[in-house]
C-alpha cells in the first residue's frame, strides 16, 4: 500500500471518528436524528402512501341514520354528586379586555409543544425550569410526538407540587376569559398546520395537534392573545378561530392554582369543577352537536370520547364508527385514543387492531398505540406479539407508561 492511499485511509478514519465525536454532542444528535427520521418517513411514504382512516368494520345492529345513534346515546346518566359552587349564570359581567404578563417565550424543540406550553405556564407561577426538564419525564424519547393532559398534570403533581393543576373539556370563550379575567392563565389543545418539511408524505394533510397559552383577550379585537411554542410570542388568535380548531380536542382547557386558592377556583369553573358534571354537560352538548351536524365528523367524536368517560362503549363505538365514516384526520390517534377503550371494551376487538394498527403506521412511535394494540392481539391469543408490542410500549415511554406497560406484559411471563 502506497503512503498516499494510507493517509487517506488515515484521514478518512480521522473524519469518521470526528463525526462520531460531534454527534454525540446532545443538540447535533437531536437536530441529525431528526432530519434522518423524517426522511425516512418521507420515503417510506412516497413508496406506499399514507391512505384515510378505515372505515369501522360491519357490526350488527348498527344504525343506519346518524339520528339513531343520537337517540341511543340520549339515555341520562345518574350523577351522585350535584353541584356545590356558584351557578355560571350569576357571574358578574366581565370586563372587555384582560391581559396577564407574558412568560419569557420557549420555542420548542421538535415534538415538544406540551412541555414548552407548560413550561411558559409554570413561569408564570416562578417556576424556572425548562422545557426539556418537562420533556424528560413526560416524553424521554424525542420521537415520542405526543404529551396527553394526564401526562402534563402529572408533571405538575410530581416535579412542581406546590401547585395545582385540573383540565375540563367542552369549555367554551366564556370560561375562559372569566379565568384570564381572573389572572389564569389558560393551556389549551387546538389544531395546527404542519410546515411541509413535517409531511408524513405526498398526501399528508398536513394535521396536528398543539397546545398553546392564553394570556389576554380582547372583545372590541374579538381575539386571543396566545403563546404559541410553534408559531411565536404574543400572537393574536381570533374568537372564530379558535372556535374552529379547538373543537375537535373536545374543547379541552387546563389551568392551574396555588392549592391556596382552590375555593377562588371552584367558584370560577362552577359546575365544571367536578369532572363528572363537566362531562355530563360535554355529553349534552355533543350529542345535541351531532344531531344539528350529522356530517360533522369531530362532532361525532367527541360524542364518543364523552361516552366513553361514562363507559358506554358500545354507543362510544358506534359514535367513533361514524366519525370515521364521515372521515377523520391522519393523525388523529396520535393524540386522542378514546376509540381504543371503546372497541376494547365493546368486544369489537377487529376493529382495535386495525385502529391500532394504522395509528402505529402514521405515528410508530406511540406507546399508547402500542400498549392497546398489544391487548388486541393478546385477546386474539397472540401472547408473543402482545408482549412484545406491550415492551415497544414501555421503551417508548418509560417513565409514565410504567405501570400499564409492565403490568400487561406479566399476563404473558
């Protein structure tokens, strides 16, 4: 071998050694591996696209009009508990305006709109952490692309006890400009429009979920003064807006308190402070919703999710059945996974998988499509492959998948 090819050999070694070096420099490893993901991605899709939600698989005694779902899912629900705060109509007028001081703005690194959002939030309260000390106990694994309100919470309870924290659903500008009005600031789940350098694909629609932070509003602007972890600081957010793309996390709102002030609270979300009574009002107002909109597909699925908290499954099923009829976004079971329990629990267990197994599809990395995918095939007696999708779990989410993770995979050890 002559001295010049060995010093190539020698410097292309150097190189490769150097390159080692740098990726395991924590910002490099995140931004490469990113970038290589998605084009992974990408050109697993270009080969075999993404395709539509499926459609539910024929169940007997299905209804035939979006009419006689309603009227079956129209049977009360028995609440024990009954109110014991100040009724929402009594409150004081609130004033046009109100602003609560912005938190030092957080962009978000990739997947991290939950802790970012959270992160500004806990500012607020003179918490001084960062959004990856949020991340590394709620999403470990940066692939990992969603962080639920219960993961959130669980934060907040954990790592910052000092403070309180309580989500609702089928909130409404009222509610919360009472608790902006009363200097709360208020996290909500909303939708987004992806860059298309996020694209899944070709035929990717581009959907997604975000959580962003209320800080002031403004009637006479008829906007929101937002955070926004993705987009920017300090953003105005129209009413109409908002409406729109909060509607289909079933208007799902947090907040959160010194344990001090719990009573200020109650008063302030009235009958939704227990989370029965706010669902049972969610419940009335989705079935009315898709009763008036029975092409609505986010209508039809928030009947679900709010049967699903009751659990009525057999009517959630058919509720999420047309849902999915109607059509529904992409990454829908990336964030919310109501018709998971429901199928589940409905003895629909065909359906399961094939939600399960599409959700995996468009987001692999997903322990909460995992794990239930891992009870689909272990009621169709597959222990390995239930096993085995109850470890991918657990290796997704560590930390808060724990228990539920460890606990399936001892039905087959």
């Amino acid at each position: 071998m002559s001295k010049r090819i060995k010093y190539i050999l020698i410097g292309l070694a150097g190189l490769l050694l150097l390159a080692v070096l740098i990726y395991q420099i924590p910002y490099v490893k995140s931004a490469v591996s990113w970038r290589v993901e998605k084009f992974t991605i990408y050109a697993k899709n270009v080969i075999n696209p993404v395709g539509p939600v499926p459609t539910a698989l024929p169940v007997t005694a299905q209804p035939a009009t979006p009419t006689a779902v309603a009227t079956a899912t129209s049977a009360p629900v028995v609440i024990e508990l009954t109110p014991t705060v100040t009724p929402t109509a009594t409150f004081a007028p609130l004033p046009s305006q109100a602003s609560i001081a912005s938190p030092p703005f957080e962009q978000q690194t990739p997947n991290n709109c939950g802790p970012a959002t959270l992160s500004m939030a806990l500012h607020i309260y003179g918490w001084e952490g960062s959004q990856s000390d949020i991340a590394n106990v709620v999403k470990p694994i940066l692939q990992d692309r969603n962080v639920n309100p219960e993961e959130l919470r669980y934060f907040v309870r954990t790592q910052a006890g000092w403070l309180n924290m309580e989500y609702r659903v089928g909130g409404n500008l009222e509610i919360l400009k009472r608790l902006i009005a009363a200097n709360y600031p208020v996290m909500i789940e909303s939708v987004t429009s992806l860059d298309p350098n996020d694209a899944l694909g070709p035929t990717d629609d581009l959907w997604a979920a975000h959580y962003v932070l209320l800080t002031g509003y403004d009637d006479s602007a008829q906007a929101f003064t937002i955070q926004d972890s993705y987009h920017g600081a300090n953003l105005s957010l129209p009413y109409s807006q908002l409406e729109k793309e909060w509607k289909p996390f079933n208007n799902l709102y947090i907040v959160m308190y010194f344990p001090q002030f719990e009573e200020e609270m109650k008063t302030l979300l009235a009958s939704n402070w227990d989370p029965s009574l706010n669902r049972q009002t969610a419940l009335d107002s989705s079935q009315a919703d898709s009763a008036q909109n029975p092409t609505d597909a986010f209508a039809w699925f928030n009947l679900g999710s709010n049967l699903v908290y009751f659990d009525r499954y057999e009517e959630a099923a058919l509720a999420y059945d047309k849902a999915r009829e109607i059509g529904l976004p992409l990454r829908m079971f990336r964030y919310q996974f109501g018709p998971f329990l429901a199928y589940f629990h409905a003895n629909r267990n065909d359906d399961l998988l094939v939600l399960t197994d599409y959700a995996r599809g468009i987001t692999e990395m997903s322990e909460e499509a995992w794990l239930w995918y891992g009870f689909g095939l272990y009621r169709n007696g597959d222990y390995n492959g239930a096993l085995k999708a109850w470890q991918k779990a657990d290796k997704v989410n560590p930390n808060f998948y724990e228990d539920q993770a460890k606990k399936a995979m001892l039905l087959v050890q």
